[in-house]
C-alpha cells in the first residue's frame, strides 16, 4: 500500500510537471528566444547511448 502511494504521488508529480514545465526538443534557437523572452534560465538535458 505505502509503495502505491509513493507512486501516485510520482505519477502526479510528473503529470505536473508536462504543465508547468514548456519542453523544447529539439530546437536550440527557439529554446533561447523563449528563454531570454521570459527572462528564464535554460536547462539543456544531454545524454549518449554509450
């Protein structure tokens, strides 16, 4: 029971965050005109499959 509460809340947790966290993939120039349009830092997210 405690281990399906605990994922609930993840669950909620990320459903959250798609709202209030706008993703730009893929698309670097217009990640930055947004970023200094909303005077708001950028967050690059890198990763490799090796």
């Amino acid at each position: 029971m405690k281990r399906l509460l605990i994922a609930s809340l993840l669950l909620a947790s990320v459903a959250q965050a798609k709202e209030v966290l706008p993703w730009i993939e893929n698309d670097y120039a217009k990640a930055i005109a947004h970023a200094k349009a909303a005077d708001l830092p950028v967050f690059v997210e890198a990763w490799a499959p090796w």
